[in-house]
C-alpha cells in the first residue's frame, strides 16, 4: 500500500504572520470557513483530522516554506507553528533561499 501526500507549496509567497499562514493554507488544505485560524485549530485539523475533507483525504500533508518572514528563524511564533508538525504524518519543509 503506498501512501498519498498532499503537498502545499507556498515557496515564493511572503508569510510575515500567522494570519498571511492560514490564508496561505485555506484554500489548498481546504481548511472550512469556520475554521480557528489558531495553533490549536491547525493542530487538531493536521493531527486529529476530521475538519478538512482535503487533508483527510491523504495519508500525509507536505508544507513547502521559504527560510523568510514567519520562518526566517528567531520569530516565537513561527518556530511554535513549525513544532505543530510532526514531522512523519505532517512536515513543514522550510527551503533556505536560492
């Protein structure tokens, strides 16, 4: 049995903020209208399932990141969202720049 991913890539897209996140990742991840748009909310929605049809349709969520604004290093914020992922069922991948 092979798995599927579903893979969001955001790299050339500037993310300075959580919010500038999850508009990045709503409509890929088909995240629901109602969703928390909070670290809880995304954490429930990428571990627990059974908030996005579109993730739960997959084994495994890639995110492709650029290494700038949220995740350029040093912001509190972007290193808690990234310690969200687990690194097996859901990996947050933060490319250095070219």
């Amino acid at each position: 049995m092979t798995s599927s991913e579903l893979v969001v890539d955001l790299r050339g897209r500037l993310i300075e903020t959580l919010d500038d996140f999850w508009d990045a990742v709503a409509k890929p991840c088909g995240l629901p209208e109602w969703f928390g748009r909070n670290l809880d909310a995304w954490a429930d929605t990428i571990e627990t399932r059974g908030i996005s049809e579109v993730i739960d349709g997959h084994d495994i969520l890639v995110v492709h990141v650029d290494r700038q604004g949220l995740f350029g290093g040093g912001r509190p914020e972007g290193d808690v969202l990234a310690g969200v992922f687990d690194g097996e069922w859901n990996r947050l991948v933060v490319h250095a720049p070219d």
